[in-house]
C-alpha cells in the first residue's frame, strides 16, 4: 500500500512541476484566448474513429518494439525496476505510475506545450521534429554510460521515434488533442511496468 501512496503522491507532483511553466505561459500569453485545457491540448478528440484505429496500430507496433528495447537494457536499473518480482501487487501502483506519473505529465510538457508553442511560431514539421528529438534524448540519454552508446542511441531513435507518431496523430489526426498520445505512453509504460513486476524480460 505504501508503494500506491508514493505512486499518488509523487504522481500529482510530477504532474503539478511539469503543468507549472505551461501555465504561467499561458497566464502571460493566452489566458484571454482560451481556457489553459484547450490551450495545453486537454480537449475532445476528433476523428474519434479514426484515432483509435491509430492509437492500437501504434501501441502495437511500439510494444514490439519496446520488447527489443526492454532486451537491450535488461539488468540495467529503470524507472519502473522498483516494481520487479512484486507480481500482481504491483499493477495498481503500475497504473497509477504509467497513467500520471510519467505519461500525463510528460504529454502535457512535450506534446501539450512544447510542440505546440514551436508549431505556432515555426510550423508543425518544427515542433514536432523538436519534441520528438528532446523525448528520445531525455529516455535515452541516462543510458548512455550504463549500456553504452550504441544501443542507447538506438533507444534514443526508438523513442524520439514513438513521440514523433504520437504527435502526428495528436496534431493531424486527432484536432489537436492530447488524449492519443497519453493513452499511446501510458500503455507502453504499463507494458514494461507489468513485464518488470512479472520478470517477463
């Protein structure tokens, strides 16, 4: 239980860090425009039938791929290693960690913020080359002297890769809405919580 607590307290604070400089962007700059939800891309999705075939080609594809991925840094500690050999008393604590701690909190930054600011001054190829490219290096940098260059820069591609299509769909598909790309992370960070918790890989 005290795994869950942690899991909510430090889930609400990442969440609460990562909105912070989007929200006082917002404050300065378009607060008199429109509410901060729709602003930072917390809005109802368009297409809806379109994205969700989106959302399970990619998060099937990229599952497989973090399959490759969970190989190459296995016995290396990660985010989610402090769920190994727990079993089934870790998928709540898993859920809550996959859902808010990383994936809302990172979409809201990357995807809700950064791309979407660097969109509207330099275009979508911009922002989305510039998000995709900070995702990749920031997963992948802290390998780089655990695993080595190789394999961390794969990682850094596979990554920047992933946030590259999760901001294609958010922005072409889906009208600007942050809600594919949050389900996209948070089922791939469930998927290595749960191979962690059940020593899958």
């Amino acid at each position: 239980m005290s795994l869950l607590l942690n899991k909510i307290v430090s889930g609400i604070a990442q969440i609460l860090l990562f909105a912070a400089i989007p929200f006082i962007w917002w404050c300065i700059t378009a607060r008199k425009k429109q509410s901060f939800f729709k602003w930072i891309g917390l809005k109802k999705i368009s297409n809806i039938k379109t994205v969700l075939l989106w959302i399970v080609g990619v998060s099937c594809a990229f599952t497989l791929f973090g399959v490759l991925t969970l190989y190459m840094i296995r016995g290396v500690e990660t985010a989610t290693s402090e769920f190994a050999g727990m079993g089934a008393r870790a998928i709540l604590p898993i859920l809550v960690y996959a859902i808010f701690n990383t994936a809302l909190s990172e979409e809201l930054l990357f995807r809700g913020f950064l791309l979407k600011r660097i969109e509207n001054k330099f275009g979508f190829v911009a922002g989305n080359a510039v998000q995709a490219v900070l995702f990749g290096l920031m997963h992948g940098v802290m390998f780089f002297s655990m695993i080595g260059v190789m394999k961390a820069t794969l990682i850094s591609l596979f990554i920047g890769m992933l946030a590259w299509f999760m901001g294609y769909i958010n922005e072409r598909k889906a009208g600007g809405s942050i809600y594919p790309s949050w389900i996209i992370h948070a089922v791939s960070n469930i998927f290595s919580g749960i191979c962690s918790a059940f020593l899958i890989l």
